[in-house]
C-alpha cells in the first residue's frame, strides 16, 4: 500500500518505521527538520502532492493549527485527495476541530479517523501504543492492518469523528491529576520529615499503588527531569480539555488546578522539561524540596 505519512518527529518517525517494515511504500513531505535518518520515504513537494500519491494519508503533527494548515491549505492534503482516500490523524488535537476537518474531508470524497495515541516514544519506537479511535467501522477495519504493527490497545472509542480525541483527553486529565496527586502526597510526606523514597516504596505495595507513582514518583524523587512528555505538550492537551469541556458544559475543577500548576512550572521556564517536573512548582508553595532543600 501507498501511504502518505505528514509528520516525521519524535513519535511520528519510528510509527513510519513500522509501516516500511511491513511492506508498505512511503510518500512525505517536510518542512524544517530533515527525512530521519534510517527511513525510506518518497519526499513530495507539499502535502497535496503527498495526497496525490497516496492510498491512506497518515497524520502525525504538533497541534490544531498544524492539521488544519497541511489538511486545508491551499497546497493542501483536501486538495490533492484522491476518491476513496482515507486520512487518519494520529495527532492530539482539537475534538471540536476534528468535526469539521472529517466533514471537509468527506466533501471532497475521501473519509476520516482520528487515532490519537498514548504510550510516548518508547511505545511508539517499541510498537505497543494505544490507539484511540473515532470515525465509520468499515474505515476503522480498513487502517487495522496499518494500526497493528503501531500499536497493542487498540479500540474504536466511537462512530463520530472526534470520539478518538476526547478519550485521549481524558487519557491526559487522568495522568495530569494522578501527577498531582502523587506530587503533593511526596512533598506533604517529605516536610513531615519522612524520607520520601521509602514512602513510595510503601505506597507501591497498597491500594495508592499506581504506574505514576512508579515512574512519575520515582523521578521526582531522583531529580530526574529530562523528558519523557514535556509540560508544554502536556499544557496543550489540558488546554484542549477545558475548552471541550466549556463547550459541553462540563466542569473540571481539578482539570483547571492541574493546568495553573504547569502554567507555575512553566514560567519557571520548565516548558520542555518532564510533566512529572509539576513537583517543583508544589514544592514552591510548601517552601520545600524533595531533594531536603
Ligand atoms: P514533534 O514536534 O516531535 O513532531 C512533529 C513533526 O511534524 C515535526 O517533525 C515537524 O517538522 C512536523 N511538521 C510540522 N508541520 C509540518 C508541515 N507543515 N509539513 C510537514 N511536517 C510538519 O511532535 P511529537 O512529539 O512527535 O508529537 C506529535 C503529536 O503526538 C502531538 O500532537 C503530540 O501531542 C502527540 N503525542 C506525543 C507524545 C510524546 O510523548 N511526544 C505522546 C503521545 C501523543
């Protein structure tokens, strides 16, 4: 199969790898940043050629405004479809958005899944993401084989375009609050004079267990603060939550705290730092550091 993939970075790149491995042929197109090195791809002008090429179009880019750009642009994904194409945008972006790039995609006879993921680059380098998707069965069954070699959890959240990107959503308000929890729970053990390596070594044998306090915890106590997922990725996605979550109506109070604390870190300047960094900006306000500060 030919298959268009936009999008060449930290996770993008080793998904591409998986999908030559099988037998697939790949169609790019850049921008800044140069083919990764290892991978074989066709390197198009621009997105609409990259269309023009292409059975299945994968996306795999930074935010909103970049899929909107390289889908409707005037050199465009929409502008070079083929009939028949199916795009599937693996990106994290906006549910609202979503809606309405499926629609311009199928009013120019093609049709849509959004399949963002979860699992960082070593899931993606390692091919065991969860995938979450949205969009018709019969297109979900057609990018299955394509999905496969990428992933491990992979589930069809729902018929309508953007179901994929709301249960990523609520992926990362689940990880941005279990961060916190973990966090404020360290700093308060640790000021009451406890060592805190030992309190999660506890707290990993009971019913506060968790893969955060595992990971998370254990760079927090480590000072351990390279990413992983950064806090200005991790700000966009809890951006995007709130701004669903006012348009449906829902609260997300804990939502909200969780995004002041990132804002926090990241005026800090621990922007391209690990989320699990949002310690320091708790241990700001409790006057006290893990590390005995
Ligand atoms: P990245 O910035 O490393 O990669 C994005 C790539 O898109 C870059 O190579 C950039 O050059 C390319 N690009 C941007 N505009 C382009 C254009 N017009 N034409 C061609 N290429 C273009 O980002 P990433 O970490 O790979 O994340 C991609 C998406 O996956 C984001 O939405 C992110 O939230 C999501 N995500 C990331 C992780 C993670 O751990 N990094 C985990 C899960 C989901």
């Amino acid at each position: 199969m030919r298959i268009g993939f936009i999008g060449l970075g930290v996770m993008g790149a080793p998904m591409a790898g998986h999908l030559t491995a099988g037998g697939n042929t790949l169609v790019t197109c850049l921008n800044r940043s140069p083919l990764p090195e290892g991978l074989v791809a066709t390197v198009a002008q621009n997105p609409c050629a990259v269309a023009r090429d292409s059975d299945i179009v994968i996306l795999m880019l930074p935010d909103t405004p970049d899929v909107e750009r390289v889908l409707m642009g005037a050199d465009g994904v929409i502008a070079g479809l083929n009939p028949g194409t199916l795009v599937i945008d693996m990106s994290t972006i906006s549910p609202i958005a979503t809606a309405q790039f499926a629609e311009a995609v199928r009013a120019a006879g093609g049709s849509y899944l959004d399949a963002p993921v979860s699992g960082g680059e070593v899931g993606a380098k390692a091919g065991s993401l969860t995938i979450m998707v949205g969009g018709a069965e019969e297109d979900f069954a057609r990018a299955l084989p394509l999905f496969q070699p990428m992933g491990k959890n992979i589930t069809l959240v729902g018929t309508a375009n953007g179901a994929g990107q709301i249960c990523k959503l609520a992926n990362q308000i689940i990880v941005a609050l279990n961060i916190e929890a973990v966090a404020e729970a360290l700093v308060f053990a640790s000021k009451a004079g406890c060592d805190p390596a030992r309190v999660r070594q506890a707290l990993m044998g009971g019913f506060a267990a968790s893969r955060i306090l595992e990971v998370h915890g254990e760079r927090m106590i480590a000072r351990s603060f390279d990413p992983g997922f950064r806090i200005r990725l991790h700000q966009k996605d809890l951006a995007l939550a709130l701004s669903s979550a006012r348009e449906l109506g829902v609260a997300l109070p804990n939502t909200a705290t969780a995004q002041e604390l990132m804002n926090s870190c990241s005026a800090k300047g621990l922007r391209d730092a690990d989320h699990s960094a949002l310690v320091q900006a708790l241990e700001s306000m409790a006057d006290h550091a893990l590390s005995g500060g």
